[in-house]
C-alpha cells in the first residue's frame, strides 16, 4: 500500500525528524541547549504559530504539526525512557541510603511549597479547594528537564532528584485526592487512596522478586542470540511491562520505569541496555519539549505578559526559598541549595495533568486551569536559563563563603609557578612541581573543583580567567612560569596573546589540542605549546608497528622522522625562528 503524501504521521515525523537533525547541531554550535531549541521549534510550527496559517498556504501543511495530541504518547514516552535511564544509573543502595532526603525532604518541599502557593491564591480570592490544587500543581518540577542538566550524582543533581523523586512518586495520590475534593465526589475518594497505596506498594513488591528472577534469564538468552535488535527489544519490552503494571495499580508509569532501571542495573548487562537505549530516549524527549512548545500561545502572552510576568516569578522565588531553607536544614551548603532552588523553580509537564485533573474537578475555572498552563510551559522554557543563573550565583556564594579551605593570596608572592585550570593535567603538573620543591599556585574556575583540591591541600583560587581583573592580580610578570592546561582553545590563545603583552620574557607553556591549535599559540607568543593528540598518536603508532611484528629499529626511525616532519609544519604556519619543542616522551627502563 502506497504512503499518501498527505499522511498527517507522516507529515509529523517529517517535522519532528527535520527538527531534530537542525536544532541539535545548530544550537550546539553556539553552546546553547537544545531544550530551548526544541521548544522554540513547537512554538514555530504548533497551532499557534505557523499552523494557523495553513488553511491560507496550505503548502505549510508539511511543515507543522497538524494534530498536536498524536504526539504526545511519544513525549510521554520520551519520560518514560528518562526515568528508566536515570534507574539504570542508580542501585537500590543508594537509594535507602537517600531515604531522609527522599522521604525528609522532598517531602516537606512539596507540602511546603504547595502550602504556601495556596495560601497566596486564596488570598487573591481563589477558593481554598481550588488554592490546594493549584499549588500541588504548581509545586511540581520538571524531571525531563532538571535532571539531564545536572544528572544524580553532582550535590545538586543528588537535592534534585530526591526531591523529583517524591514528586513522581505523589503523582498520582494527589491526582486522586483532587478527584476527591470534587463537589460531586464522596467518602469513597478517600478509600481509593488508600487502595492505590496498597496496590501499588504490592505491585513494587512483586515487580522488584520477580525482576530479580526473570531479566537476568531474559537479558542472557538475548545475549546469546548475539542480535542487537532482539535485545533491544527486550530492553523496551521490560520498560513497558512495567510502566504497564505500575499504571494498572494507579501508580504513575514513570514510578514503573525507574524500578525496571534499578532492577537492569542490578545484572551485568546495564551498560548495554543504557547504550541500546539512548537514541530513543533523547528523540522522544525532544518530542516532549516540541509539545510544551506548542502550548505556547504568542497573542495570548502578548494580551497578559504582566499577570504572566508576575505568575511566573511568584511561582519560582516560592519554590526557590523553599527548597533553599529545607537544603540548608539538611546541611548542603549555601551554594549548593541557591542553585538546586533556582533549578527547582519552576512548574513541571506533570503540573498539566494536575490541573487538567483539578478542573476536571471543577475546582477550578477552564480560563484559570489556561492561564496556569501557559505559566508552566513559559516556566518549562526558561529551565535552562535558570540553571545557567543557579550556577553563577552559586560560584558567586561559594568564593564568598566560609565553606572552603583558606585560599592561598593571588598576589605579593614572587618567583612561584602559576597554573591556569586544575583539571587532572593541572593536577599532574602541580603533583610534578610539588616533586621537585617548585612553589605554585593554581585557578581554576569550577568551585566544585576547587573544594576538592583545597581540602586535598592543594593551594588554588577560585576565579575566571576571562576576566583582566584576575588576570592583574597574579601579578605574572614577576612570576617563574606560566602553565595553559584549559581545555578552551579560543580562551587559552586569547588568554596567552593578553599575558604575552603584559609579561613579554615570561616564560609560558600552553596545553593545545592539535597541531593547528599549536601553531595558533605559537602565534599568540607561547614559549612552548604541547599537541596532546600528537604525541599521543605517535606513540600509539609505535606500539600498534611493534606489536605488528615491525623491527624497534625502524620503527622508531621513522617516528622520528614523522616527529620532525610535523615540528617543521608547525615552525613554518607559525613563523618561528626557532624549532618547536616536540619531545618523545621516555617510558621507564628506556633510559640509559
């Protein structure tokens, strides 16, 4: 049978496809993410952007979504996937050890923001009925987009996804208690509580006794059939048997799709699973953000910008403050809490079916539950710039704070080595110096590094190079030496022209990517710069010759005879006088 051109799924897939291959690239160029490109091409190609114009160009038919519910099982998936990702990170330890923070805090972070959201709205003549449902639903945080941008394991990636963690688990009991809370409902909303709790506390049970038995068996006979396909159907299969079962005992699916996570994770093919996996989860994910997109609705944003304006901030400092204090009670640091706060803020994709359900409810008003909507997808679309925000006023708190070891002084010391970033080059380099008595002192701009290494009694500032002020403040020009080892190749060649200026007989050596990043440095007035990717390749090659069966002899002949060829390159594309340094490094027991 033929495939219509004008086949609405075929019509969508085109555009979410076209989309995806676009937005990815595009804003990964200018190191912006991709969420906010996702929502944007919702917003674009949704009803309310260049789908209202198809019955007048009708040729704009294949570029919109002309049936916006068609795609929302798969954004629900690409959730589904999310969770059973994130169990596949985790193991069933680390989650009883997380119990407090769970159970303790995110807890008393949903009830508490919850509570004082409803407060407000009451206050501003919403019914109580209707101020309680409205601020569980506005209480809620976004998973999809939270934890992909700081993971599990980070201090505020394990805050977050505690929190979210309760979150996802109270779905569907508050769902229940709104339906409760309807004027038409009885008693027995009540009791069907309670008879969700205990289906869904056996249905965990059973899943978790008979996952123990069955997917090491189903996972080894896959394997054995050395397909990839049978195997990544199993992997599939397991995510939506579970997600399955979790919704027939009224829990939420998301809840079966992390237990199926935590109970791969647990068997030896985990790492296979969550590679086969991938492709599906950020595809359908990107699906989920093109739908909040086009819940978006430019004219009526544009008719109510201030109530929104003022809807949306309120709703973010509430949650923010919240989550802060209760952080802060848990013993995170301060840094630490302001960003997961910030993160935290605004509503969530579940926060859609919460209201959705409370004017199902009649608790609400239909024009309310629309305002409300539009306040969570504009708060889904700027999670990524309150993340960005979280981290630079958490940097901010952090260098600040008492929380650190002392930091050494960035000028008045002469005559000592300074090295710009402390990754694990910087800290090779640092444990050489330290070796052989050489004074230094490091700065480097991540304030999580920078904990690490001081309480490691490693001397470094916590600072940004980009900035000139830092920059006269290490007093370079009376330095012993200048040590490169970001991994920025335009800041490091930026950084080595402005210092060569200021310091012309400092020596400065400079870690660089390639040959050409090299010669860039060169230029920029380095007195060495080091190709890592060189080295390391000529070496590679020496080994692989060897073990080909190749004579020493010639082969490191001709290692030599390659190292020379590229010290030539580099000394004629960067214009030198001299020869650049390119020095086989010596393995031990070749000395002599």
């Amino acid at each position: 049978m033929a495939l219509r051109l004008d086949n609405q799924g075929f019509s969508d897939a085109l555009v979410i496809l076209g989309s995806a291959g676009i937005v990815i690239p595009a804003f990964a160029r200018f190191r912006v993410s991709p969420v906010i490109g996702f929502i944007l091409v919702g917003l674009l190609v949704g009803p309310a952007g260049l789908g209202s114009l198809v019955p007048h160009a009708p040729w704009l038919y294949y570029l919109t979504i002309s049936n916006p519910e068609s795609i929302e099982p798969f954004a629900e998936f690409g959730i589904i996937l999310l969770l059973f990702s994130i169990g596949l990170e985790l193991s069933f330890r680390r989650l009883w050890a997380m119990r407090r923070l769970v159970f303790g805090t995110g807890a008393a972070e949903l009830i508490g923001s919850a509570a004082l959201i409803g407060i407000a709205l009451h206050m501003l003549g919403q019914g109580w009925a209707g101020a309680i449902g409205l601020g569980l639903a506005l209480t809620l945080s976004s998973t999809a987009l939270v934890l992909p941008l700081v993971g599990t394991t980070s201090p505020v990636g394990r805050g977050a996804f505690a929190m979210l963690l309760f979150e996802d688990l109270a779905l569907v009991p508050i769902i229940f208690a709104l339906g409760a809370m309807a004027p038409t409902a009885s008693d027995e909303g009540w009791v069907g509580i309670a008879g969700v709790a205990l289906r869904g506390g056996l249905t965990v049970l059973a899943m978790y006794l008979g996952g123990k038995l069955v997917l090491p068996r189903l996972f080894a006979q896959a394997a054995r059939t050395k397909s990839p396909e049978l195997f990544l159907a199993a992997s599939l299969l397991v995510v939506i048997v579970a997600s399955v079962a979790t919704t027939a005992a009224g829990l939420s699916p998301i809840v079966g799709a992390l237990l199926a996570g935590l109970l791969i994770a647990e068997t030896e093919y985990h790492s296979e699973v969550e590679v086969m996996t991938a492709p599906f989860k950020g595809l359908a994910l990107g699906v989920f953000l093109i739908t909040v997109g086009m819940s978006l609705d430019l004219r009526l944003i544009a008719r109510n910008w201030d109530m929104l304006l003022l809807a949306v901030m309120g709703v973010i400092a509430v949650k923010a403050i919240v989550t802060y204090l209760l952080l802060r009670v848990a013993h995170a640091r301060r840094a630490v809490a302001a960003e997961t706060g910030l993160l935290m803020g605004s509503p969530s994709e579940t926060t859609l079916i919460v209201l959705g359900t409370a004017a199902q409810a009649q608790l609400i008003l239909p024009s309310t539950a629309s305002f409300w909507q539009t306040v969570t997808a504009i708060g889904l679309t700027i999670t990524p710039l309150l993340a960005k925000a979280g981290r630079v006023i958490s940097r901010r708190i952090e260098a600040r704070s008492g929380d650190l070891p002392p930091a050494p002084e960035a000028d008045g010391d002469t005559g000592r080595t300074v090295i710009i970033g402390f990754g694990r080059v910087g800290k090779m380099i640092a444990d050489m110096l330290t070796v052989h008595s050489q004074s230094y002192v490091a700065v480097e701009a991540d304030i999580d590094s920078v904990g690490e290494a001081r309480r490691a009694g490693y001397p470094v500032l916590f600072g940004d190079v980009a900035r000139a002020e830092l920059v006269d403040r290490l007093n370079l020009p009376a330095a012993r030496a200048l040590i490169l080892t970001m991994d920025d190749p335009v800041l490091t060649v930026r950084l080595a022209r402005r210092i060569r200026e200021a310091a012309p007989d400092l020596p400065i050596i400079a870690r660089a990517r390639d040959m050409a990043h090299a010669t860039e440095l060169y230029r920029a007035g380095v007195s060495e710069a080091v190709p890592e990717t060189l080295e390391s390749s000529l070496q590679l090659s020496e080994a692989v010759l060897v073990d080909l069966g190749v004579a020493m002899g010639p082969v490191i002949a001709s290692i030599h005879e390659k190292r020379d060829e590229l010290r030539q390159v580099i000394r004629r594309e960067a214009q030198l006088q001299r020869e650049p340094r390119i020095r086989r490094l010596r393995r031990l027991g070749e000395q002599g």
